[in-house]
C-alpha cells in the first residue's frame, strides 16, 4: 500500500456521515471537502456538535464514511475492508488523543515502540528510534517510568513519540492540549508545531482553543456538519472573530480559552 508521493495527505471529497436512518437519523457531516497538503497543518474549529471529531475520525478510517471519498496520501479507502484500513491506520496516521491512551503496565519507551510491535517489526532500528524519539520529546531521562509516574504533559509526549515511530503520512491530534494546564499544553503545541516544521509532518487537528488553532497554517471552521470557512493561521484576534459569527442567538461569545468542543 504505497502513497503517492505528489498527493495531498488529505484528500476528503463529498463526505457525508450519518447515524442511525429514518426520522430519526443525525447528519453529523454534509458534503465536507477538506485537502490538507504534505507538510501542512490544518486546525479544525467550531461550536459544540459540528461535527469536528467526527470529520476527525473518518479521515483516520475509525469510521466509515455514509457518502463521499477520502484519500491519504493519494491511498483511497474505498474498497480497502477491514484489513485494509487496519493496514493503512496502522502504517499511514499516527493519532495523539486528548486523554494520552497509554498502555498503563508499559513504561514511556514501551509506549512510544509499541506500534512496532503492532505491526510485527522487532527489528533495532525501531526500538533506537523510540529512544531517539523519547529523548527528542524531553523525556531521555523517564524513558523507563510508566504512565502513572508520568504528568500530564509527558504522557502526551509519549503519545507523540508514539504516533511518530513509523514515520506516518499525516497525525491526527484529537484535543491533545484539552487535558492539560496551560503551560502543559503551550508545551505540547510547540512540539507539534516543531515536528511539523522540522520534519514536514502533516498534522490534522481539532481544539477549541483559539491560541492553539492560530498555530497552525490553516484553521477550517465547522457548523452544524459543514466547512463553512478556511482561515490562514496566525492571528488568535481572527479566528476568535470568525468563531463568534458562529454562535448561535443566545450562545456565550468564544474566548480564547474558551471550551469549544
């Protein structure tokens, strides 16, 4: 399953997600585009229920789309079956999640291989890329401390070394700073922001913070299951102003902390 090397990371056409059927049935997402290029990274914003973590999870096949094609890194999962998506989850995205899901009994360079393991590849320049990995996120010196000695701000680091080991098309970061205090999760945004600029790593991912969103080179706002604007990064002023034109009569106007999710 090889990428094609001149395609977009993300390539999402159409896409349309619904629960359930009959009167009953919920459209979380409506005919959404969204093409994240190689070396970008895009921020996805908007009210409560837009649909954000759900766009987020069918570009990382957790879910099926009920309409519409998605391609990463020029691989389309249509026709792909369960194995096939496993595969593709496994050898193309890497995901950062907002509460770490770190393998309790594993200690952080454990954690950070264990995707190696997954895909049955035992071989020594893995396992030295997981310590390479480990030291690079500031934590050479906890490299054998399991989660539970771990704070918050280092059991995210461990999740990005983990989505890092096998060198993903794209990483999809769910909320990785809604867990964290401030000063953690500031840490954890210049992070992503260095392995993006660094390494070209594509990173997709959804905040309600306005401060982090403004990080990125993009930011794509949601509402009610629709991309309704694309915004450069760069200024939080922007896009707290577009996000107060979302809120509906009678809503809290966004702050720049504000939970948004």
């Amino acid at each position: 399953m090889d990428s094609a090397t001149d395609a977009p990371s993300v390539q999402a056409r159409g896409v349309v997600k619904t629960y359930g059927a009959g009167p009953t049935a919920v459209r979380a997402l409506r005919c959404c585009d969204l093409t994240v290029e190689r070396g970008e990274m895009v921020a996805i914003m908007g009210p409560s229920g837009s649909g954000k973590s759900t766009l987020l999870h069918v570009v990382g096949a957790l879910e099926p789309v009920t309409a519409g094609d998605i391609a990463v890194g020029g691989v389309p999962y249509a026709g792909l079956g369960d194995k096939g998506l496993t595969v593709l989850r496994r050898d193309h995205i890497g995901f950062v999640f907002q509460f770490f899901n770190l393998l309790p009994s594993l200690s952080a360079i454990e954690n950070a291989h264990l995707p190696a393991l997954i895909a049955g590849r035992r071989d020594k320049a893995l396992r030295d890329r997981a310590r390479m990995l480990i030291e690079r996120v500031g934590l050479g010196d906890r490299a054998e401390h399991v989660p539970a000695e771990l704070s918050g701000g280092e059991q995210q680091r461990v999740s990005i070394a983990r989505a890092l080991l096998l060198q993903p098309e794209l990483v999809l970061a769910d909320e990785p700073t809604g867990n964290l205090d401030t000063r953690a999760g500031a840490e954890i945004l210049a992070l992503l922001r260095e392995v993006n600029q660094r390494d070209g790593e594509s990173i997709l991912m959804v905040t309600h913070d306005a401060n982090a969103a403004a990080r990125a080179d993009r930011v794509v706002f949601l509402r009610d299951g629709e991309i309704v604007g694309d915004l450069p990064g760069g200024s939080t002023d922007d896009v707290l102003a577009f996000l107060a034109g979302l809120q509906a009569p009678g809503e809290a106007p966004a702050s720049a902390d504000a939970a948004l999710v």
